[in-house]
C-alpha cells in the first residue's frame, strides 16, 4: 500500500475505534435497524468487534473491495481488529458471479484472520438471499459504512476527514491539573468532632460515620469509597465523588462505567449549580471543584453517603442512598441560600452511560430517549444479548433542558469537572437517539430568597422495560425522599446493632459494632463489589467466610449460602471457585480449601444453632466435563435445557449434510420462521 492509503486507513481506525458517528448509518436507519448482536450469529458474524460495511454492486469497483481488503489488513498488523463484510448487492441474476470473485479475493485474508484468533474477521454476503430485517441489523450495527459506487475508498475517507475534523486549539484547554499538594492533608485543625484523624478523615463520635474532609480538587491518598447496595441495585462512591451504579450484577451490568483507577480516579457522574449572573459554578464533589478555596466534607455511613460544601455563598448538601427494595439511586440535594441577594440557579445532574461491561462495545449501540410527562432520559441497549433493559435518570422537580450527548454536555474542550453546559448556565440541547457517546444530563431551575432551601432529587435506576422503567419513575416522584433515606438507615442499623460490644478500645469497638458487619454484608455478600474488584460473582469460599461472621446476627444468612455454595458441586470431588448467580457460569479449579470451607461451613452453623435438619437437605450435582489430569481450571457454564440442545442437534445434522453434499464450509445461512422447519428446508 502507499503512504497516502496507510494514512487513510488509520483515520479508518479512528472510525472503527472511537464512538463518531459521521461514517455510520442515519439516524433513522439506527434507530429502525438495531437488534441484539444475536441477529448477526446466522451470518458467523460474532459482533464482538468493530463491523467495517462496504456495500458493491458493480463488478466495475471491485478495485474498492481490493482496497477495504488492504485496510483490513493493514489495521490487522497494527493490532487493530475489525469485522470487514462486503455486501453483495448486484442483482440476483449477476449476483452469483461477482459472488466467486469476492470469495476468491476474501479468502486468503480470512485464513490469515483464522490462523491468528480462530476467527475469520473477513466475509463476502449477498444481498438477494438476504432478509430485509438481517440486512438492516448488519448495517446498523457496523461502526463505517461505505458504498463503492463513491469512488476509492481513500478518496471516501479523506473527503470524511476534511468535512468532519476540527483543528486543535490547544488553548481551549481550561482546566488546571493536580498541584502538588493536592495529595497533602487539609490540616489538624479539621479534626474537631472526630475520633482517630489521620489528616484527611476520622470516626464521629458515634463510630457510625467516617467523615473525610478535603479541599476543592484533593484527593484521599486511594479512593476511600462507600458500597450501598440493595439484592439488586447499587453504587459505590468515594470522598472526592468518584464512583459508578450498576444494576442486576456489578461487573456484567454497569450503568455508569467503573474506572478502577486508583490514581485519578475520575467521576462519571457529577451535579453541578450555575448562576449565570455571577458565573458561579458549584459542586458537592471536590473532585468537580478544581480552583476553589471551599472545604467539602464526606461522611460514609451505613448505607448511605452525605457530601456537603459551603461555597459562593450557597450551602450544599447532597444525601445518597438505594431505596431498599426498587433498583434506583436517591441523589438528595438541598441548596441554601446564605448571601444577601436573591438567585437563580441551575442545577444539573448527570450521568455517562455504559450499559454493560465494557465501553468499546456497549457506547455504540446505547439508544436513547426522553419522556415529556416525567422529564426522564432513558437509555437501553438493544445490541446487548445480556441486558436490554431501561436505564433513566430523572429528577422530583420540572426539567427545564435535557440532552443524552456527551458532546453537548461537555462540549469539545470542556471536562467533567468543567462542563461547556454547566460554565455558562446554558440550555442542553435536548439530543436524543443513536449519538456513540451517550450520557444523560439533566436540568431544573431554582429561584432563592435570601436564607432559603430547597431540594432536588435525582434519581438514576432501571428497570425490565420502558413501561416499567416510567412507572418506576412516577412513583419515586410521588415519594418523600427524605422517607426513603431514613428507611434506609434504620434498616442498616438495626442489621448491624443486633450484636454490640463495649470495650476499653474504641477502635475495636468502632468496627465490630458498625463497620466490619455493614462491610461484611453490603458489600461482600449484596454488592460483591469493591474499588478493586468488581466480579458480581458469588466466590465459593470467600462468601461462606463472609456469612459466617453472621451466626450470631443472623444464622438464616449463612444456612443460605451454605446451600448456595453445596449446589456448586461436582460428582468429581470439584466445585465451581466462583459463579454468576444470573447464569449460574463460573470457573471449575482443583482449589482445594473450597470443600474445606463448605465442611467448616456446616459445622459451624450445626454448632452455633443446633439445626442439624441443614445435613438433610438433597442439592444435585452439576454435570459437566471433568478436569483433564494436568488441568488446572476451565470456564463451566450449565448445560442448555434438553429442548434447547435437540435443537442444536437438529441444526449441526442439516449443517452437517449441507457441507457433505456441496463440499463447501462456511456458507451463509439466513432462517426466518420456525427453526426446525428451517432446519429441515436446509436438509
């Protein structure tokens, strides 16, 4: 290739990798055409990479279809990896021909992709054996979209480049960095009140609370975080704001993305106050304060999380909590206004939305909406073969403006900590749809007399569907909030005050009275997540140790999962280290303290509660391929239904006599209607 098509391929790359919309399908055709990745299957297209569409229907531009060949090749040998599918669009009686020809020019390039990663990563399709609705999926799913009849794919790309990219302004960047005291203590002279400062935090004089105070843009040494969590919602945030929500499962269902960064660890969710008259922008996070004088203050408590600041003369407080039975965060804030003169404020909430576990292939396929009765953004992802389920961020007040880009909220040289939206009380823009890099971002306008408060909740949740997701919605807005943040403690007391100690150490006291069971329970066994680690998994030892520590407080806990972990059992002697509760697939290991601890597990309970009645429960065996002698692990998932499996059997016999009767693999297989009728039309 030359040096002009090498520079053209990788503004290709910038396409396939990064979340722009300009070399994709309309909006309309995204909007109509998006299906779950599983629709792509028939094609043997996995959809767990990057999809480059190039449609021809003239034997005169296969030169075009050489070119997409040698990007894809290129991309490849640059450690870029993308799905090439060229569709045949010639009409049904010329098809067949061009057919041969691209197979011929796809198959070496295919055999290269297979003898790398198993996967073939290039296919040849033809239109006219094709489905309307498969075509359509295909097309809404790939991240660029090219025509040949548009001329060389270079000239495609370069006229994409020159219409679409803005020139760099270095000096649109604003915001400052991290100084380097940004790390140091606030003072000695913060500690009043606490108990066991340590230069950034300490105990209240309860031990319920642990209060970190901080100035604007400081950051604890690591993220000293809060897990609240309910069986199937929760969040977790840190002193300085950092954090992420999840839903159903805290790896596998991320509704905001979890950064892990132990450094920086940069907010994806963030509430922000904005007079336009004075410029003023506050923020109860420290982390989206940069350039402030203001002290903020944390305290993590038991199942809930307050920040507060006092700042341009307003006084903010914002409460978070999970409501204890729905999947939905509180974001409680109350605003006072302490100058002399009347405002007019702006608050905003926002959100980055993920939808799944992983950003390159979730954020392109997160669809959008909003809902003019409740003011709520919504988010799903209809891509996702996992979780298509609805995610909203709403508020108990009016919306004034709302937007579900990223763009439009932050702007191009703008950041989290200073929105282009927030730094000049503007209006969003009101953005829906397919955009690549969603978010949710909402707006309510405050009028405060002098030495008034008021508050705005935000609520941020999902649900199975839109109907349920707006039905949640309106009840939280009928709701007191302030009555759901106090159930919630009460709840969190009293499951954590059932066994008290007093002892000359208030340290030791502190934790076994409060933290160790609340830390034990919240996060170990509900959330299963922490800032390290985010599995969503039950670990077959880690939690019969967890619930053990719960004989006293609670026995019914630990009989639970003593049953839950002994249901992970092979007839081998083997268990299952760790398993999805959702799907039950985990890991099989030759660990051996895992049955270890299921007999300590037993015997415990048995000991402390004299129900020996646990030793008769029946629980089957799982069935699956035992460990090779020299194996040390495998991935084990529960086989499929009997009824599911006939039909996979019934699939690979017709799949099976299609290729001994044609001599030919990897052909295209496009079904409508009932699958064993289809199967047996293959037959």
């Amino acid at each position: 290739i030359t040096s002009q098509q090498a520079a053209a391929f990788q503004h290709l790359a910038r396409y396939l990798v990064y979340p722009d919309m300009h070399l994709r399908a309309d909006r309309e055709t995204l909007q109509a055409g998006l299906q779950p990745q599983s629709v792509l299957w028939p094609m043997s297209i996995s959809g767990d990479f990057p999809i480059f569409v190039l449609r021809i229907n003239d034997e005169m531009d296969i030169s075009v279809a050489r070119e997409a060949l040698s990007a894809q090749e290129y991309l490849r040998s640059r450690g870029i990896t993308a799905d090439l599918v060229i569709i045949n669009e010639r009409a049904a009686s010329y098809a067949q021909e061009m057919q041969h020809t691209l197979e011929g020019m796809c198959e070496k390039l295919r055999r290269m992709g297979q003898a790398e990663s198993g996967r073939p990563h290039v296919f040849a399709l033809r239109r006219d054996i094709m489905d309307d609705a498969t075509f359509d999926a295909i097309i809404a799913a790939a991240r660029v979209v090219l025509h040949a009849r548009n001329g060389k794919l270079i000239d495609q790309i370069n006229r994409a480049v020159s219409l679409f990219a803005a020139p760099l302004d270095a000096d649109a960047f604003q915001r400052p960095l991290l100084g380097a005291d940004s790390f140091a203590p606030v003072g000695a002279g913060d500690a009043s009140g606490l108990d066991f400062w340590n230069g950034f935090g300490g105990f209240d004089k309860q031990g319920a609370e642990y209060v970190i105070r901080l100035r604007a843009g400081q950051c604890t040494p690591q993220p000293w975080i809060n897990v609240i969590a309910n069986d199937r919602f929760g969040f977790h945030v840190a002193a300085e704001g950092g954090g992420y929500t999840w839903g159903q499962n805290s790896r596998d269902y991320q509704l905001t993305p979890w950064g892990n960064d132990p450094v920086a660890n940069r907010p994806v969710e963030g509430f922000y106050i904005s007079d336009a008259a004075s410029g003023d922008v506050v923020s109860p996070f420290s982390s989206l304060s940069v350039g402030r004088d203001a002290i903020f203050e944390t305290r993590h408590g038991l199942g809930y999380s307050v920040f507060s600041t006092v700042d341009a003369n307003l006084k903010v407080t914002l409460a978070q909590t999970v409501d204890r039975d729905r999947p939905v965060k509180l974001s409680i804030m109350t605003i006072r206004n302490q100058g002399s003169e009347a405002r007019r404020l702006r608050v905003y909430g926002y959100a980055e939305w993920l939808l799944g576990n992983n950003a390159g292939r979730s954020l392109p396929y997160v669809m959008t909406s909003h809902d003019e009765g409740t003011g709520a953004v919504l988010a799903t992802n209809r891509y996702s073969t996992g979780h298509r389920r609805f995610a909203f961020l709403a508020a108990d007040r009016p919306i004034s403006s709302f937007t579900a880009s990223r763009r439009d909220f932050i702007g191009r040289f703008g950041s989290i900590g200073s929105p282009s939206a927030v730094a000049g009380a503007a209006a969003l823009a009101g953005t829906v749809g397919l955009d690549g890099d969603p978010c949710a971002a909402i707006a309510c306008d405050l009028e405060l007399a002098p030495g008034e408060e008021k508050t705005v909740t935000f609520f941020l949740g999902d649900a199975e569907n839109r109907d349920d997701a707006l039905t949640l919605v309106r009840a939280l807005q009928a709701d007191d909030p302030a009555e759901i943040l106090a159930s919630t403690r009460d709840y969190w007391r009293e499951r954590t005050g059932r066994l008290t100690v007093t002892t000359p150490d208030k340290g030791f006291d502190y934790l076994l009275n409060h933290w160790l069971p609340y830390q034990a329970l919240a996060c170990r066994i509900t959330a299963r997540s922490a800032f390290y680690q985010a599995s969503g998994a039950y670990g077959f030892r880690d939690q019969l140790q967890d619930t053990l520590a719960f004989l006293l407080q609670e026995p019914a806990l630990a009989r639970r999962q003593i049953l839950n972990a002994a249901g992970r059992q092979f007839p081998e002697g083997d268990v299952q280290h760790w398993w999805l509760p959702e799907s039950g697939a985990g890991v099989r290991t030759r660990i051996s303290d895992d049955v270890v601890w299921l007999a300590h597990a037993a015997h415990e309970y048995v000991r402390a509660t004299g129900d020996d009645t646990l030793l008769d429960e029946q629980l089957p065996f799982l069935d699956g391929p035992a460990l090779e002698p020299r194996q040390h692990d495998s991935f084990f998932e529960p086989q499929v239904s009997n009824e599911t499996a006939s039909l996979y059997e019934h699939a690979a016999r017709a799949l099976d006599l299609a290729v001994e009767r044609t001599g030919e693999h990897g052909l295209p297989l496009i079904l409508g209607g009932d699958w064993n009728d289809g199967m047996n039309r293959v037959g």
